[in-house]
C-alpha cells in the first residue's frame, strides 16, 4: 500500500481517501481541498497500514471508492476514528454476485487486466468522452504491470477472506446509476435504502470542484 498527500498545511480537518484498483492520486488533483489536509492510499499489492500520526487533527473524514470501499473496512481497527464515513461506487463484498462484482466478470477482468488496462477498462471507469480525455491529460503514473499484479494480490487476498459487514461502518452512500464497473443492481443490494443516487459512471469525481462537496452530498 502507497499514500500521497495531495494537501498537508496542518489544517485542522483531514480527508482520507482510500483509491480503487488500478489508481493512485493523480487524477484526484483536480479537486480543491481547501482548508482540508487530504490524504490518498493506494496500491493494494500489500495491505500493510503505515505509521501515520493523525493526533493534530480535531475531524477527520473518511472517503472510500470502488474497491477502496472494502479496503477500508478490512483496515478499519487500523484507522483513526473518523466523523463521516462515506462509500462511492463500492460494496465490503467486492467479488460477489448479488452485492459486488460478479465473480465471472471479476475474473474475465483479471485475465485480461494487462489489455483492459491499455485502455478498455477506462472507457468503462468514464461516463463519457469528456471526462475520458480530462483523466488522459492527467493519468494514473503507475505502470501497467504494477496495477495487474494488484489485482492478481487483490483476488487471491478477498477469495480467502470470510468478511461480513457490520452494517453501520459507512455513514453514506453514494451509487453512480450508469456505472459499467459495478452493477448497480449489486450496489444497490447491498446498501438497500441509504444510497444517494447519481446519474454518473463508476468514475464521479470530476463532476465535483472540491472534497467539500462530496462531502456535502446527501
């Protein structure tokens, strides 16, 4: 596991933001964090937490997307305490067939990761060219082989784990209804009434200006 801190001016709030697969902070840059210190995780080959002293914070908020969704709650003993706890676009049961992603579509990904990830599988991240051609001016800078190795880890790490969800760790929901990555009837399964609804793809974080506002979004 990797982190970057996309802002670190010992504000008094902090954002944690755990990534999906395949990510790292880079696209996220385009998000203003104002008076937040907002830090990413990424890179799931390993999931071993780092040492990071959260003490000087007076609030901090917690944001998970797509697989970083399950991360979190697998890591959640490990992080601090958190006001708001928000999930976008992910489930704890990443490979599932009523609460995830389907398990033969989870593998047909895995065995053609290294091709979907030349460019197939980011046209289905986008909802639309717009936002494809702002993420290619600005892409992800880990190579092709580092993010198909995660993935690899990943499936072997979740096909042995027996994890059940407590039903009260994410505060918020938020289900993009044109998401080609994770079904929407899947997503919608799982977190039954909570979900604020979006017309957006698996990808929604350019139709905000700030983590303010994903924080704010209800």
């Amino acid at each position: 596991m990797q982190y970057h801190w996309l802002n670190k001016n010992n504000n008094n709030d902090l954002i944690i933001f755990f990534a999906g697969w395949s990510f790292d902070y880079k696209p996220f840059e385009c998000l203003e964090c104002k008076d937040y210190d907002v830090l990413v995780f990424y890179d799931y080959n390993t999931l071993n937490f780092p040492q990071i002293d959260f003490s000087q914070y007076d609030n901090i908020n917690l944001i998970c997307w797509s697989m970083g969704v399950f991360i979190a709650y697998y890591l959640r003993d490990k992080l601090p305490a958190c006001s708001i706890k928000i999930a976008v676009n992910g489930t704890p049961f990443p490979i599932d067939d009523s609460f995830g992603i389907p398990f033969r579509t989870f593998d047909l990904t895995l065995k053609y990761a290294a091709t979907g990830l030349q460019g197939k599988f980011y046209q289905n991240v986008f909802s639309n060219e717009e936002f494809l051609k702002k993420y290619e001016q600005n892409p992800v800078e880990r190579t092709i082989q580092n993010r198909v190795d995660e993935l690899v880890s990943l499936d072997k790490f979740i096909k042995s784990e027996t994890q059940s969800y407590d039903g009260k760790f994410y505060d918020r929901v938020i289900v993009g209804m044109n998401d080609k990555i994770i079904p929407v009837k899947n997503q919608l399964n799982c977190w039954q009434n909570i979900a604020v609804k979006l017309e957006c793809g698996h990808f929604p974080f350019y139709m905000f200006d700030s983590w303010e506002e994903i924080l704010k979004c209800k």
